[in-house]
C-alpha cells in the first residue's frame, strides 16, 4: 500500500523485471515500508493488464509465496506491456 510520483525506475531484461526508487528516494526506508521494490522473476509473471489512463496491472507468484499484484502507471505504457510479453 504505498504510491509514488515520477520517482520509479523501471527496467525488463531477459529474465527480470526491475522495480526500484531512484535516488535520493531509495536512501530512506520509502522502499521498505512502502514495498515499491521489486525484482520480479518474468516466469513468475502471471499476467500483465493494461487499463484505462495508461495503468498496467502485474500479477506474479514468487515460489513458496502468496500471489502479489503491482500496478504502475509508466510514461510508454504499450513498450512495457510488450517488453514482458
């Protein structure tokens, strides 16, 4: 339960998808308690949704955890989409 403002960066590469605050947000315990980090394996990925107003929806399970969802709102939200396949 947290948000953030133009302060995420976002990257997909092979195996992973990346979510981490930028400096100087990721000094403090904004990531912790706000749970806005993320390394998410992409076979865990069980879906990726866009919505309206360029919101994309990411839901995963991570082996041995419970089903977790992130919703991110990105600047080229269709690259993301199908970056992640």
């Amino acid at each position: 339960m947290g948000g953030a403002n133009s302060c995420l960066m976002v990257a997909v590469t092979r195996d992973q998808l990346h979510i981490a605050l930028q400096f100087p947000f990721n000094l403090m315990f904004m990531p912790q308690v706000w749970d806005l980090e993320h390394c998410i394996r992409r076979r865990d990925i069980q879906s990726v949704k866009l919505g309206p107003s360029r919101w994309i929806r990411i839901e995963w399970q991570q082996p041995g955890s419970r089903r977790r969802a992130f919703r991110l709102r990105v600047r080229q939200p269709d690259a993301l989409v199908q970056a992640l396949g």
